[in-house]
C-alpha cells in the first residue's frame, strides 16, 4: 500500500515486509520568474518536464497502491507487484534526484538574476492612451501585474514579440486564471500575417483610444498605403488598413480592453 503523511510518500508492501521508507518530492517553484529565465532559459523546459514527470509517478503512485494494497500473499498478484516494487521505488528516488538538481541551479540562477538585472524600457515610452489602459484594465491585479504587462508592451513596441511573451506570461503567473492575460499571450504568440515587416513598428497613437474606450472617438491620423499593408476588420466598425505589425498590436490593445479581438486579412 502507499501511505501519504504531510506531503511524504511512504511505498509499503506489507506480505513481503518490503519498506522503502519516507521519500519526499521536493517542492518545485510554481512558475520560473522572468528574470531568472533570462538567467538559465534552460529552467523553464525543466521545470515544465519535472511537473509532467512527478504528475505521471504520482498516478503510477495511486494506481500500484490501488492495485497491490489488498492483494492476498502468495497469489500471482502478490508476485507481480512484488516485481513492480523496486522498479517503483527506484523511479522515485530517481525523480527526487532530479527534482534536487534542478532546485541547486534554480537557486544559482536566482542569486544571478540579483545582480544581472533584465533591461528595462524607458519609462513613459508607451503612448498615454496605452499606459491608462493597462492601468485600469488590471488595476486589480496589483502593481507587479501592471509593471509586466507595461513592459510586455515596450517590448512590442521595440519590435521583439518573443520578449513580449515572456514579459506577459510573467505577468500571468502572477494572476493565474486573468482572462485577459490569455487573450494577450496567444495574439502575442500568433505569427504573423506572411507578409514583409515594415521597418519600424508603429504603435497606435493616443488618438486610437477610441479602440479601447468605443464611444470616444476623436479623429483618426490617416494611415499612409505601404505595400505590405493588411486590413484590421472589426465586425462593429468595419475594415482599417494598417501594418501587420500595427494590426497585431491593435488585437493586443482590444484584448486588453475587455473587446473581441477584430481579424487580420492579408491584401491581395
């Protein structure tokens, strides 16, 4: 049978009086904070594989206590389980192992992450319509929230989609379950349309607000035709020619806002 006491797993065989003793999981980080993974990148495939492997022993764990807790001494079952035993143990003290390792150089690269401090994005680079949006949409989130939504949004703004990803997933861990969040880590993660980049990423001015506040609208700058252009089409407001880069950015800035995203279509 398997005894749990307090976060331990005790494997047990009572007919052939085999104990493997108290073996604890040790407890893994929920999440790799941003700094550390720009530290050791290599820590969040780890960490993720880790949690997969401990979710995959811990059934195994259930299933042999389910299958050998009851089983009458010196029948078949008895033999097999008597065989599966080590090969269980064994598996767990390798997990533990592991879990050891990776703990040692998660805690290196946190003590680097304090002295090798990430870039930071000038403050105010963000247009204001922008900064108040993000202000009000996770005001509830608190102010570490904020500050990496703020800085996923430099990021895009400085054309780098894959920092901006990090940046909001970041800001996720730090309010699981935001809707929001979600919305803005899988159009941040969309590739975008197969056309040319243009070779500065425009973000929307202060007078797209109307995009995120929909009753406000002042005048729109006009968009100057480039070949690479794609239509941003809201079904409430119709079609607006844009880059692509600036219609990912306009998807962003609606998700935020609580609105459905519009759609990006290529020109042809």
């Amino acid at each position: 049978m398997i005894a749990r006491r307090a976060g331990t797993i005790m494997l047990l065989l009572p007919a052939f009086g085999l104990v493997l003793g108290a073996v604890d999981f040790p407890k893994l980080p929920a999440f790799i904070p941003i700094e550390v993974a720009r530290v050791e990148p290599a820590l969040v495939p780890r960490l993720e594989s880790l949690n997969a492997e401990r979710a995959d022993l811990t059934q195994k764990l259930k299933d042999f206590d389910k299958a050998c807790g009851t089983v009458a001494a010196g029948t078949a079952a008895d033999q097999q389980c008597a065989k599966y035993f080590p090969i269980l143990s064994a598996a767990v003290q390798k997990h533990a192992d592991k879990s050891l390792i990776f703990l040692q150089a998660y805690a290196a690269a946190e003590a680097a992450a304090k002295v090798i401090a990430p870039p930071i994005a000038p403050k105010g680079a963000l247009p204001k319509g922008v900064e108040d949006a993000i202000a009000g949409a996770y005001r509830d989130a608190g102010p570490e929230v904020i500050d990496r939504v703020r800085r996923g949004y430099q990021s895009v703004q400085a054309n780098d989609w894959t920092l901006a990803v990090a940046w909001f997933r970041d800001a996720l861990n730090r309010a699981p379950g935001n809707a929001g969040l979600k919305s803005l880590i899988a159009l941040a993660e969309a590739p975008p349309p197969p056309a040319p980049p243009p070779p500065n990423l425009q973000l929307p001015k202060d007078s797209d607000v109307e995009f995120l506040y929909p009753g406000a609208a002042p005048a729109r700058q006009p968009h100057v035709p480039a070949p690479d252009d794609v239509y941003y089409y809201v079904p409430s407001k119709g079609y607006y020619r844009m880059s692509p880069d600036g219609a990912r950015v306009q998807q962003l800035l609606d998700a935020m806002s609580g609105a459905k995203p519009g759609s990006i279509i290529n020109i042809r």
